[in-house]
C-alpha cells in the first residue's frame, strides 16, 4: 500500500529523512515511532504530498507521487484520512460540518453524505453531538471529530500524526481502540507516536526512525 | 447540489464572519464607482446637449440670380435624394427679405436704399445625424460649390469641428477616469479578500489537506468578491440617484440645462445594469488578483 524507497529530504540543510526505504501492507496496522525530530511527520507528510523528496521516490497505491501531477494530489488526498495532533477543526463549523466537508469536497449527495457522517460519528461515539461546535468539546471529543472526518469518506490509509499527544492515558486509549475498529474494516493504519506505553500495550509492527533514518522494523504479532 | 450550495453558504460565511471589513469595502466600492458614476451622468446628458446643438448643423446653398425656378425645383428634387440630406427647406428672395425685416427692423432704411430686393433665393439643408461629421459636411459643400446654379453655400463649420473634438475629448477622459476607478476598485476588493483569506488561511489548510481541489476552494472567495463589488456598485446607483434627485429638486435644474434646451436625465435601465454587472466583474477579478498570490491555495 506503500512504498518508499531511498527517500532522503532535508530543510534549509536539515537532514530531516535520509535513505528511508519501507513498505507497508494493506490493511495494516503500523506505528512510526522515534524521538521528537526523528522524521515522523516529515515521512507523514511525505506520504500524503505535503512534501515532496529530495531523494527517492514513493508509491502510494502503485501509484508514484513524484510522478504526480499538482493537480492530481487532491485526488490523492481523498483516498488517504489523516489524524493531526492539534485537530484542525474548522472553528466555524458544526461537529456534523466539520466531518462532512470531507465529503463535500468530493461532491456527495446530500442524502449520502447525511448516512455516512452519522455513522461515522456513530462510531466516534459523537452523533449526540452533532451541533456542538469544536470550542465547546473537550480534547477527546475533538480528536474522535478529527477520526470521523479522516474516516467518513473510507479511506485506503488513515494516517495519525501524534493522535494522543493531548490526551490523558484513557483518552488515548479510547482513540486508539477506534484506530483498531477503523484498521478491523480494512483501512491500512498509520501511527506516528512516541507514546511507548501506547505500543506497548498493543502489539503491533512498530518502525523506529532516529534522526531521519529508519533505527529498526519490528513486527508485531497481532 | 451539494457543493454548490455549500460554496455558496462559505461565501455568505466570509461576509458575515468579516462584517465590518465588508461594509468598509463595499461602502468604499460604492464610493469609487459613484465616481464613475457621476463621471457616466455627466458624460450621457453633456452628449445630449451637444445632440441637440448638432440639430443646429444646417447647411445653407444660394442660388444665382439668374437661375430659373424649374432649376431650382430640379435641385431641390436632386437634393432630396442626397443620402446626407435628411430635410429641405426652400427660401424664395421674398422670404429673406421678410426675414430680414422682422429680425433687424432698425435696418429698413438701408433696404430703402439698395431700391430692389438684394436677398438671393436659398435652400437650407437639414444633415442626417451619421453625416454630421466635419468631413462629411465639407465633402457634401464641395459637391454643391461645383454646382452652376449655386452662388455660395455657407455652414457652421466651426460648430461641427468643435463639437466632434468636444465628444471625442469627453470620450477620453471617460475612459481614464473610467480606468482610474476600476483598477482602485480592484485593488480595493482585492485587500478586502486578501483579509479573508488570512483570517481563513487556517481552513484553506485543512480543506487542501482533506482533498478539495483549488476550484472548491477558491470559488466561495470568487464569489464574495463578486458579491462585494455587485452590492458596491448597487450602492453607488443609490447614491448616485439620492444625488440625481436633490440636484434636480434644490438646485431647480429641472428642464433646460444651461438654457440649451436639452433635458436632465438619470441612467437608462441598461446603463444601471451594466454598472452592476461591471462591478460584480472588477470583484470578481480583484478575487482573482487575491487568489493568485496565495501559494496556499494553488499547492
């Protein structure tokens, strides 16, 4: 599902990747892991063209990124979900809202999109809360948003950049247990955390970058 | 469906989330285009008047004073005919001479003097409008000078030229005024949506992130600038008609106007329209002005 190979990237002269070779299965459940600055989200957003490599190249899908046209990077976005650790909720918009966009950037009829973003807040455990704005919900509420706007549309990749970084311990846990339910239904999951507790308590593949390389990729049992 | 009416909604979104920058720019549009406005009122009731003054272009052709009467309802048959000639008026020497007496009645004794009637018989020639021009004028004087039966013809030839030079002048300045005004309009929308894409830079991040394409994001700004400047330029109109109005009341200018005979007028429905549209069209493009130095967007 993907593919990275000889990846390097560097900013203003900061090796932030250098020589990155991985591949990830479909359906997979894997978490990217390292110290702060180890190249997580560099490779994070890499995956989804918010970047593009100095060096090497990726497949996301079979498909090459750095062949990608600008135009087409859209298109690829809609196939991948992406959790960020500071939300990016639309301040303005309703918790229904902000999990529809996703949808209506894609064009979905209004009868569609109205099924897809209340069962996606089903399993989020939000669809009591569809009219509440972003500002009154806690940080866990606000994270379960994030998820169900990243898996509304059903994405073959769900990336999450630090998902639990603001949660207490039994709220992470609850994030991840939706990242299990979303990865049970197919969806090739993404973890970048340094969270060791949070790894350790579910044994999953587990990719350790230190200063932009890969240190080790060890697989989990589960 | 769906994305058009949410593309709309976001428009309406930007201008209630931005109130105060949107009433300063569309009172500030409202302001420019009064300029052009005021500078279009101007410019259609001086054409009028100077219309009216173009009535006044006559061309008058003496005959000799040998020719017969049949010649002179030959040439008045031929002239009939002319393409420039839109009207004919024939002035026998007894007409003139009347005329004469009644316009300067102190000069009688001079008549006396002279013993016979000294006034040739003439035509006086209306012009069709498209040959009022200064050429078209002197080449149709020409054709009649070459004539055997005419004496002398004689037209207001200062009245054209000025005329001509006096539009064509007014035309010009139209157009650079016009100019002036659009591209500060333009700029000012422009600044205005410059506001709204800062004060949503953080939104255009999110929806680039989750997919939409350049178009889904750009439009609702396309729109709120065409918004701005369609309701900008509908509020000049208001004033430009508050002001039309007070002139014509206070300044009692109904009528004449500078005793040209000519009557005041506002904006004909299609000009009022076309303002209108002008402005959506300078909003939307002080959008595009906006939109294209945001690297956010096009990435």
């Amino acid at each position: 599902m993907i593919e990275i190979y000889h990846v390097s990237k560097s900013f203003q002269g900061r090796q932030a990747l250098h020589d990155v070779n991985l591949k990830i299965e479909k359906g997979e459940f894997v978490y990217l892991t390292g110290a702060s600055g180890a190249g997580k989200t560099t490779l994070l957003r890499l995956v989804f063209r918010a970047e593009t490599p100095d060096e090497g190249h990726i497949l996301v899908n079979n498909r090459n990124l750095s062949e990608l046209k600008g135009s087409a990077v859209p298109y690829l976005r809609r196939s991948i979900g992406i959790i960020f650790q500071d939300f990016r909720l639309l301040p303005r918009k309703t918790v229904f809202e902000n999990v529809a966009i996703t949808l209506k950037v894609v064009g979905v009829s209004e009868g569609l999109l109205r099924g897809k973003v209340f069962e996606a807040l089903r399993l989020v455990g939000l669809d009591k809360l569809q009219k509440a704005l972003p500002s009154t919900l806690s940080a866990g509420e606000q994270q379960r948003v994030c998820l169900a706007r990243a898996i509304v549309n059903d994405p073959l990749i769900l990336l999450a950049d630090e998902p639990t970084s603001n949660l207490d311990a039994a709220l992470s846990t609850e994030i991840m247990d939706l990242l299990k339910a979303v990865n049970l239904r197919g969806t090739t999951v993404v973890v970048a955390t340094h969270n060791a507790n949070l790894m350790a308590r579910q044994n999953r593949r587990m990719i350790i970058l230190e200063h932009g390389r890969v240190l080790e990729s060890r697989a989990g049992e589960a | 469906m769906t994305t058009v009416r949410y593309l709309l909604s976001e428009a309406v979104d930007n201008i209630k989330t931005n109130r105060t920058t949107t009433v300063t720019a569309v009172i500030t549009t409202a302001f420019t285009m009064l300029g052009m406005g005021v500078f279009l009122l101007l410019y259609l009731n001086i054409q009028g008047v100077l219309g009216s003054l173009h009535e006044e272009i006559k061309v008058i052709v003496y005959f000799r004073d040998f020719v017969s009467p049949q010649a002179m309802t030959a040439l008045r048959m031929k002239l009939r005919d002319d393409a420039a000639v839109s009207g004919i008026e024939f002035v026998t020497r007894e007409q003139a001479l009347d005329s004469f007496r009644n316009r300067f009645p102190s000069e009688e004794r001079l008549l006396n003097g002279l013993g016979e009637n000294p006034f040739p018989a003439s035509l006086v020639l209306k012009i069709v409008p498209r040959f009022r021009t200064s050429q078209a004028v002197a080449d149709l004087v020409q054709k009649l000078q070459a004539l055997p039966e005419v004496e002398e013809v004689l037209y207001n030839r200062d009245l054209i030229e000025n005329l001509a030079a006096g539009l064509r002048y007014l035309r010009l300045l139209g157009i650079l005024v016009g100019a002036v005004l659009a591209a500060s309009m333009v700029t000012i929308l422009a600044n205005t949506i410059r506001l709204t894409l800062y004060a949503r830079r953080e939104d255009i991040e999110i929806l680039r992130l989750i997919g939409a394409t350049p178009g889904f994001i750009k439009t609702p700004f396309l729109l709120e600038g065409a918004v701005l400047g369609g309701l900008g330029a509908a509020g000049s109109l208001l004033l430009l008609r508050a002001a039309f109005g007070f002139a014509e009341t206070k300044m009692a200018l109904h009528g004449s106007f500078w005793g040209l005979g000519a009557t005041l007028s506002f904006l004909p429905a299609r000009l009022m329209a076309a303002m209108v549209i002008l402005g959506v069209m300078l909003g939307f493009l002080g959008s595009i002005v906006s939109l294209g130095q945001l690297r956010d967007v096009r990435r």
